[in-house]
C-alpha cells in the first residue's frame, strides 16, 4: 500500500511541478506578447517624415569634402 501511495506521490508532484512551470510561462509569454502589441501600436501611430537634406550639404556618412 505504501508503493502505491508513494507513486501517487511522485505523479502528484510532477503535475504540480509541470503546472507552476506551465503557469510561469503563460504568464510571461502574456506579458510580453501586451509589450510587443503595445510597441507595434506606438510605431503604427507614430508619424515620421523624410526630410531632403539642404542642397550642397553632404549625405549623412559621406566623408567631409578635403579628406
């Protein structure tokens, strides 16, 4: 009787470890998926304009004119 109580045990406390681990990554995987969702709204909503450089100015990361 003590066998099988024993391994009631063992399987018992694997689910129960498998749950808190399952648990734990639920919960992270939710967290960073409202990050990522959050990030990609604020870039959506973010308005950037390309301005041309004035004229004669160099590109930026073209090297100084004399070098």
């Amino acid at each position: 009787m003590s066998e099988i109580k024993g391994q009631l045990l063992g399987i018992v406390l694997a689910l129960a470890l498998f749950g808190v681990v399952f648990g734990i990554m639920v919960s992270s995987f939710g967290r960073t998926s409202s990050a990522i969702g959050q990030r990609m709204t604020d870039a959506a909503t973010t308005s950037a304009t390309y301005q041309e450089p004035a004229a004669g100015a160099p590109a930026a990361g073209a090297p100084a004119a004399g070098n």
